[in-house]
C-alpha cells in the first residue's frame, strides 16, 4: 500500500515491532523475505545471532517475543495451524484487513 514496492519506515523491522507494541500485541513475528527486505536472511541471522539488550522501557510500549522467519518457516507454521500462507497473505494485502488474526 504506501508507496507501491518503495521501501519506507513503515517496512522496517523497528516500526513493525513498535506498532505491534502500541496496539498491544504481546508479540510479533517478522516473515523474511529476500525481495521485500532487499537483503538476505542471512544478514539477519549474523546480525541478531548474539545476546541481545535492550534499555528499560520508560513509558514507551513494549512487546515481550520478537521473531523473524524465513517465509519457508513462517509457511510451516501457519500450515501446522490448519492455514493456507498464501490465503493469509493476500488478505494481508487488503486494505480492508487491517489486523491479521489466526489461532
């Protein structure tokens, strides 16, 4: 939506995980892939594969599980919870879903 294919904040990892804070989400998961990140997920990997810290929250939300999948690993974990990745996907991609939502 936004901009068409143009990569922005909105897209960053950061701002996913501060929106997901501020709506209240208890976490959220990241699905990679190589042509929307413009990286591979190797880059990621190297980069988070230490001891992460983070400072104290002062009244700033925020969530207690971030993760990042491969779309490989995300597509089996939605299929062992009974959804079609793709069906997801594309809802995900309409404006009128505004909160993906599966158990």
């Amino acid at each position: 939506m936004f901009a068409g294919k143009m990569r922005l904040y909105y897209g960053r990892w950061s701002y996913k995980y501060e929106m997901a804070a501020r709506v209240g989400a208890a976490g959220a998961i990241i699905i990679h892939t190589t042509p929307s990140a413009g990286y591979p997920f190797r880059v990621v990997q190297t980069s988070w594969s230490g001891e992460q810290v983070e400072l104290p929250a002062e009244s700033e939300p925020r969530i207690q599980v971030k993760s990042w999948f491969t779309e490989d690993a995300a597509r089996k974990l939605v299929a062992l919870s009974g959804n079609d990745f793709d069906k997801l996907l594309e809802s995900a991609s309409r404006r009128a879903s505004s909160r993906c939502r599966w158990a």
